[in-house]
C-alpha cells in the first residue's frame, strides 16, 4: 500500500470519528401543531450558510445574501441566527413530517434530529351494540396504536377473543374499532379495554360491566352504581336506552358536588355520591315507559367506566294480565284432569259391564249344556233297560 492511500484512509478514518461524535437528539411532534427542532453553531463574524435535510433531501437552504428564510412549512429563525441559532420550525406537522433531519451549517452537520410524529389519543369509548357486542373505539390517532382486552376477574387469554380493525384516513389518521363477544357468564365479569399509544406515552382505559333488574310498577326502584376504585375526580352521566333512542336522566361532577336531571322522577343523593355511591333512584316508575337500558357512564383522565343496567318493570295490567292468564291455564289443566279422570271411570265401567255380560254368558250356556246332560241319562237308561234279555 502506498503512503498516499494510507494518508486517504487516515484521513477518511478522521473524518467517519468527527461524523459519529454528532449529536442525535429525538423530538416528538403533535400532529397539526408546529414543531421546533433544535440545532446550534458557534458563532462567527463571517456568513452563515444553513441547509437542512430530511432523509438527506434538502429541505430548507439559508443564506444571509438573500435566500428566505421558509420553504413551505419548514422556517428558520433568522433573526437569531447571529447567536447561532439554526432551529428549524416545522408548521402545521403531518405524518409526511416524521424521519431523520440533519442540520448543516458552513458545511458541518451540526447535529441529526429523530422526529416522530403522534396524534395522541383524545378519547376512548366502550358499549353494547344491538347485537350484544362489546366495542371498544377511539379515533384520530397516529400512529397505530396497540389494543389490549382483559376482565375482572381475569378470565383466560383464549376466552377472550376480539377482533381489532385499524383504518387510516385520508390525513393518516387512525380510526380504532375492537369488538368482543361476551362470554356466558357477563354478569359475573368488568370487561377491561386498554389502548396505548405505539411509543408507550399514554394509555387509555374503558371498562364496561352488565348487570340485570326487575321491578314492579309503582314501586320506588334503585339502580345501583358505584364508582370504580381510584377514581377520584370524574363527571358522571345517567342516561336511558329504549326502541334505540338514548336520552339524558341525570348528570353530576364530582368536583362541585352537584348535579343536574332531566327526569322529574330521578333522584341522586348527594351524601352518598360523596362516599362513591351515585346509585340511581327512581321514584314510581311506569313500566310502558320506563323499561330499558339505563347506563352509568363515568368519565376521567384518561378512562371511561359504564356500568349498563338492563331493567324490566312489570306494569299493574301486565300483572292482573298475567293472573288473569294463569287462573285461565290452571282452569283448562284442571278441565283436562277431570276430562281425563271421567274417561278412565267410563272405560273402566265399560270394560266391567262387558266382562259381566260374558260371564252372564257363559253361565247360561253351562246351564243349557247340564239341562241337556240330564234330560239325555235317563233315555240312556230306558233304552239300556229294553235291549236287556228277559
């Protein structure tokens, strides 16, 4: 090898140790919010010239003899480049706005910045579908995030079986929908749906337990509802579901301690909310309108619990309806009986008169058969006594 290729390799070797000491900084950016990425200089008395790059495109080039200092969305801050400021502001960030940038200035990279882009979760919801499904959802979030299903108590991993869809809008959006088929014994169970961002910084939780009522009309009737353990600061909505028409019965917040309603005959008692228990009480409930789904919906940082009651009230005419059916049953089982007890007497009667008229029958023919027998032994004897010798 000669001295000149030594040199170029001592050289290229020297240079590859400057490359690897740049720094690499990683910045998360808010989708559709502005976004800054950091790069600093020396400064120096002379001219600047500043190209940035993403995924090694030019993407923005200043220099102070005339170049401006914006390219579409991307911005320098020119007025503090003199203090060796080269951060470039990125605008209105989309998910195109996410890779490896790298900062040149007079020719050194200065430093190489990993921006990510997320739109981070704002809600999550959970419910039942006509069907009996349960669905888990959120919606607007990138990237795509991660969808866990547990239950209280902890069923098994093969029990529970969802099925998760991801579909990207037109701004590359997600929207987020996981639906679970309940297993048989749902009342016993709190269907627990986690959902966590792709990097890990936030999860959203939604939880959902069914429960089953029954009533009787004009009786005071109370909804039980309690909140979830660790929920200290929550709002709260009661609302009621009938022929897929859901309306609002009563709202609360536990920050003010008061709530509102939109039902005469609904009732929440503010001691006891104060201690967790924001049970529903109905007053004299009608059967016809009252009848339905009723769900607890409490809603905090970053959870949502329903709780989603199925009640049932039997009205005053369904119940004299429904004696007045069972006497009717009772009258035609009984009908049946008798029927049935009188045809077993005339069978019975029937079969009795039919063996009584053949023994009746029989008895006349023996006596016929030993009338003849009798009249025959004495003409036996009177002819034995005229063939006999003298």
């Amino acid at each position: 090898m000669s001295r000149t290729h030594y040199g170029a390799y001592v050289v290229l070797w020297i240079f590859s140790l400057v490359e690897c000491k740049v720094q690499e900084v990683r910045v998360t950016c808010i989708f559709s919010e502005d976004c800054i990425l950091p790069c600093t200089f020396t400064a120096s008395n002379g001219d600047v010239d500043i190209k940035w790059y993403q995924q090694d495109v030019i993407v923005l080039s200043f220099h102070p003899t005339g170049q401006r200092p914006s390219n579409g969305n991307t911005w320098l801050f020119s007025d503090n480049v003199s203090s060796g400021n080269a951060s470039l502001l990125v605008k209105q960030v989309d998910t195109r706005s996410k890779g490896r940038y790298k900062c040149v200035v007079n020719n050194v990279t200065q430093i190489y910045v990993l921006a990510t882009v997320e739109a981070p979760m704002r809600m999550i919801s959970i419910n039942t579908d006509p069907s009996g499904l349960i669905r888990c959802s959120t919606k607007e979030v990138y990237p795509a995030p991660v969808v866990q299903w547990s239950s209280e108590p902890r069923s098994g991993s093969a029990v529970l079986q969802p099925i998760t869809r991801m579909a990207p809008d037109g701004m590359g959006l997600f929207t987020v929908e996981s639906v679970l088929k309940p297993q048989n014994n749902t009342l016993d169970l709190i269907y627990v749906c986690n959902i966590t961002s792709k990097y890990g910084t936030q999860t959203w939780t939604a939880s959902l337990k069914l429960q089953e009522i029954s009533s009787s009309e004009g009786q005071d009737l109370i909804i039980p509802c309690r909140t979830p353990l660790n929920l200290q600061s929550f709002s709260l909505v009661w609302t009621f579901t009938s022929a897929n028409k859901t309306t609002n019965v009563l709202e609360y917040d536990s920050r003010t301690r008061k709530y509102s309603r939109s039902w005469d005959i609904a009732e929440l008692r503010e001691d006891s909310a104060m201690k967790g228990d924001v049970s529903l009480n109905l007053q004299k409930p009608v059967g016809s309108e009252h009848s339905g789904i009723y769900t607890c919906a409490f809603s905090g940082a970053k959870t949502r619990h329903l709780i989603q009651t199925s009640v049932h009230i039997t009205s005053s005419r369904q119940g004299k309806d429904f004696l007045k059916y069972n006497l009717w049953m009772l009258g035609i089982v009984a009908g049946l009986i008798a029927l049935l007890g009188l045809t077993l007497v005339i069978k019975r009667y029937r079969a009795k008169s039919k063996r009584n008229q053949e023994n009746t029958g029989e008895d006349a023919e023996m006596q016929s058969i030993n009338s003849a027998k009798t009249l025959e032994e004495p003409q036996a004897e009177s002819k034995l006594m005229r063939v006999s010798p003298s």
